[in-house]
C-alpha cells in the first residue's frame, strides 16, 4: 500500500506540476523557464515537440551528471523524464490548444498562477522520493562536483540552458526571471503540508 501511494503522489504530482508549466509556456512571450526557453525554441527551430525535447534534454542530462559526479548513470531518473515529457505535451495538445491568450494582464496572471501549480505539484511529486528529473540531478551533480551551494548550482545550471535559448532567440524576457525566483518559494510554500500529508498516510497503511 505504501507503494501505491507513493506511485499516486508521483503521478498526480508530475501531472500538476507539468500543467503549470504548460501554463507558463502558453504565455511564452513573455518569458518561461530557462530550460523551457530551450525547448520551445529547439521546437521552433528544429521540429518535434516541447516534450519530446523535454526527454532529449533528459536523456543527455543523465550522462552528463554521470561524468561530473564520475558515477554511473542514474538511468532510473529518465522514467521520471519521460514521464514528465509526455504530459507536458498532453497538456499542450489538449487543454493549451483551445485557446489563445492576447491581454498582457492575463498572460501575468497565468504566469503567477502557473508558478503556483508547479511549486504545488512539485512538492506532491517529491513526497514519492521517487528518481529525481535529470535537470534537478545536474544542479545537485554541479553542486557536488564544483563544491557550490544549492542556489549557485541552479544558477549555473539555468545558465547553462540559458546561453543555448539566447542563441536560439528562444522565448526569454522578465518573465524567466519571475520564474527563476519564484519557483523554489512556491515549492518551499506547500511542501511541509504534503511532507505531513505523506507521512499521515504512511502511518495510517503501515
């Protein structure tokens, strides 16, 4: 039972947490995420989907984490890629199709509430304690390999999706700021609430 429900946390977790950054990425004029920048830009200059440049990203992270940490790679993490890619285009195709947002006040608003709903299913996925996303492996991989604390190894890490977005003329502006700051807070926000939740559950199907 304990399984099960952490499989649901992981599910319902990465579901919401992927509608929020389709939100964001509805709104993409304006600025999404760093590596969300990348995707939407590789996908407008090279083809394939936003997802499908999700688990591309993914599956090259992995290695890429494999060497600067000189350990094997963690191929468990790429589950959790997958999965994340596959909803982050079920949303696009289905709810994020069927309409199209012009007014600057409501693009602001879905950004916020997007960074709301990302930090709110990242803090249910996380409860599952299932393999991380290889983007969240680099930024913990840079920390333990360059000896930096958290916030300067996501820093570089969002530098390091930045630069190639740049480049791409993907879709950076004040709102990949707004975003960069705001994400880890909103995380921070909900997950004592999921993290007793979690443990309530746990307790009561021992």
């Amino acid at each position: 039972m304990k399984f099960t429900i952490r499989l649901l946390f992981f599910i319902i977790g990465l579901a919401i947490m992927t509608f929020g950054v389709c939100m964001t990425i509805k709104v993409a004029d304006i600025g999404v995420g760093a590596w969300d920048a990348l995707n939407v830009a590789l996908t407008e200059k090279v083809g394939l989907s936003v997802g499908k440049w999700v688990m591309i990203d993914g599956v090259i992270l992995v290695f890429v984490n494999a060497l600067l940490v000189k350990r094997r790679p963690d191929i468990f993490s790429l589950m959790t890629i997958i999965v994340i890619g596959l909803l982050v285009d079920f949303w696009l195709d289905t709810i994020f199709a069927l309409f199209h947002v012009d007014d600057l006040i409501v693009k602001l608003l879905m950004l916020l509430a997007g960074i709301l709903i990302i930090g709110f299913g990242a803090s249910i996925y996380l409860q599952a304690k299932f393999p991380q996303s290889p983007i969240d492996n680099f930024m913990l991989a840079i920390k333990e390999r360059f000896q930096v604390n958290l916030m300067a190894a996501k820093t570089i890490g969002e530098i390091t999706a930045l630069i190639p977005a740049f480049f791409l003329n993907g879709p950076i502006s004040y709102g990949t700021l707004i975003i960069t700051f705001t994400v880890g807070p909103a995380i921070q926000l909900f997950f004592p609430y999921f993290e007793k939740f979690m443990h309530h559950l746990q307790m009561k199907y021992s």
